[in-house]
C-alpha cells in the first residue's frame, strides 16, 4: 500500500472511531436525559419514559429477574454508569476502559431486556449492535480527537 493510501485508510479508520465514539457518547446521555424529562413529558412523541419513575418502572421489567425492592438502586446505577461513559466517550478519555465497561453495560442491558422484554427487544433496539461497536473500540488506538491523544502528547 502506497503512502497515499496508508494515510486515507488512517483518516478514515480515526473518522469511524470519532463516529462510534460519539454514537456510543450520544445515545448514553440522550437516554440519560430521557429520563429526567428533557425530552419532554411521558407519553410525548419520541419519549421512551419522561421521567425518572417510568425509567424505574422499565428498569424493573428489564430486570424481572431481581427482586422489585432492586429497581430504585438499579436504575440509578444505569443512570450513573451511562452519564460517566456517555462523558469519557465523547471527551476520548480513558477510551479503553469507557468502551469495556460500555459494552459490559449494554450486554447486561441487552441480556436484561431478552430475559424482561423478550430476545426480540434488544435486536428492535441494537443493543448487541451497540455493544460490539463498543468493544471494537477498545482494539483500536486513541484517535487524533481524543483526550487520551493529547495527553500523551505532553
């Protein structure tokens, strides 16, 4: 492969990974935001819950296999988790462990679904899509538009 070549191939290798990245990111804190009613209200066009008692009521069919009592703790801890990666994945930092931990994440989230919801759930909504992208990214060197990047450069 020619230089000319070589350096597309790298512009565009570093373009996907901004893109999984950011789609990763993105989907994390929309979905956080969902919840705390940025959307807009329960019941509205586009809005999955609306607020945060909806998305624990979801989170305790998601997780059906837990007792009810677990919901509350549960949610929050999803609510954390994905606000922190959704941050570290868009910033690019600490990019390899913000991707395992995603995509632990979203297996777990996928593997609650099938088991709540039903096995169809998490293919309607590209859960395993989502954590594949994720774990890819934890192969792949920090980008020119990450945080990792800049930091080893200094």
């Amino acid at each position: 492969m020619n230089s000319k070549n070589a350096q597309f191939t790298g512009n565009v290798s570093e373009i996907v990974r901004l893109f999984a990245r950011l789609s990763l990111g993105l989907s994390f804190l929309a979905a956080v935001a969902d919840r705390f009613g940025l959307w807009g209200p329960h019941g509205a066009k586009n809005v999955s819950w609306g607020d945060f008692a909806h998305f624990v009521e979801y989170t305790g069919a998601v997780m059906s296999l837990f007792p009810g009592s677990w919901a509350v703790p549960l949610a929050w801890a999803a609510t954390v988790a994905e606000t922190l990666l959704g941050i570290l994945l868009i910033a690019g930092f600490k990019t390899r462990m913000a991707s395992v931990f995603s995509g632990l994440l979203l297996l777990l989230f996928a593997m609650g679904m099938a088991t709540g919801l039903g096995i169809k759930t998490p293919f309607d909504y590209s859960v395993f899509s989502a954590a594949a992208a994720a774990f890819l990214l934890v192969f792949c060197g920090p980008d020119r538009f990450t945080l990792d990047k800049l930091l080893n450069r200094s």
